[in-house]
C-alpha cells in the first residue's frame, strides 16, 4: 500500500491549492494545453481526468459536479470534449517536459488532452 503517496501542496493552503487547481482545468479545458511547472501539471492530471470521466455520461448530475468547480463556459467546452472519449477508459492528459525556465531554473512542462 502506498502510505507515503501525498499530492504536492505546492507551497499553498489548501483554499489556495483548490483555487489553483480549478483555475489551471479550467485554463486547460478551454484552451486544450497549458504550460506550467511539472509539479503543478502532475497536479491538475488527476483532477481533469476525473471531471472528464464524469462528464462522459452526460446526464445532469455530471453537469452539476462540473459547475461545482469551473465556470459555466467551461462545463460547456468539457461535455463536448468527453463526448469524443467515450471509447477510452482513461488517460485523457499527457504531460510533456520541456526545458527549465529561464529565471529560475525550474521544471516547465505542458499539458494537453491526448
């Protein structure tokens, strides 16, 4: 069992963890790719592919737990791109590595739908 397994607190409270998480699906659903660091990109995978998975069944209950955490625009945008994954099981997102940002030398990465 993975007891050590913990989600990155990316340096935030947990208020602002949740708001940035939203805030990047959201960016991510209504551009289809973001560029951010790798610690933040391997945090929003999870949360995409579980709002995906949920929009896949298309029924109000989805649109609801997809209005609890993006904007209306988004839930839109978010049910027309799990319509074209119904056949897949899983893994919407990929992340690709890119190379470290200038300033500060950290990990850059960008996110897309697969």
């Amino acid at each position: 069992m993975p007891y050590n397994a913990q989600i990155s607190k990316l340096k935030r409270a947990r208020n602002q963890r949740r708001a940035l998480l939203k805030l990047l699906a959201a960016n991510m659903i209504l551009h289809k790719k973001i560029h951010t660091t790798q610690t933040k990109a391997k945090s929003v995978r999870p949360f995409v592919e579980r709002l995906i998975s949920a929009a896949k069944k298309d029924s109000v209950a989805s649109r609801r737990y997809a209005a609890r955490f993006l904007p209306k625009k988004a839930v839109t945008v978010l049910h027309v791109i799990a319509a074209g994954y119904q056949e897949r099981k899983g893994g919407y997102t990929r992340i690709v590595k890119t190379a470290p940002r200038r300033r500060d030398n950290t990990r850059m990465a960008f996110i897309e739908f697969v």
